[in-house]
C-alpha cells in the first residue's frame, strides 16, 4: 500500500499497488480531500467506511461530505453537503 498526500491541493489517497499473487493489484481505497473546512470523501473503498471512523475519532458529521454521493443525495445523510 502506498500513501499519496499533496498538502498543496489537500488531496490525500490510500492506494493499493503490487502484486498478489500471480495478478497486478492497483487501485484506490480511499481518496479524500480538504475543502473549506471540511473532509470530503471522494473515494471509500473500505468495508467499514471512512466516515463512520471519522465520527468514532471524533469529528461532526457536520465536518464530513460525502463527496462520492449526488449533491442531490447529500441532504438525505446525516453529514454535510457540501
């Protein structure tokens, strides 16, 4: 696993990258941003959820996006919209 971060842009992305195997394993697994304030979840390829260990470390759900979802979605989770 690689981690990529660019503090410049606030893009931050865990990656799967190697071999298992004999098959070439790539691929993203979480890609998150930070954007006014707030984290948005670009990616979650996690099987319990980036945004459930956020809350769980602490952070409002009024702090999170679910940036994967339709800005139409948004407004029917329990997290910020933008």
């Amino acid at each position: 696993m690689s981690f990529i971060r660019d503090p410049v842009s606030d893009n931050y992305q865990l990656m799967i990258i190697g071999w298992m195997d004999q098959e070439r394993v790539y691929g993203s697994i979480i890609h998150s941003t930070l954007h006014n304030g707030k984290i948005w979840i670009q990616h979650d390829g996690t099987e319990d959820g980036l945004a459930e260990r956020l809350v769980a470390a602490g952070v409002p759900k009024s702090d999170i996006v679910l940036g994967f979802q339709s800005p139409f979605k948004r407004q029917f989770t329990e997290f910020a919209v933008g």
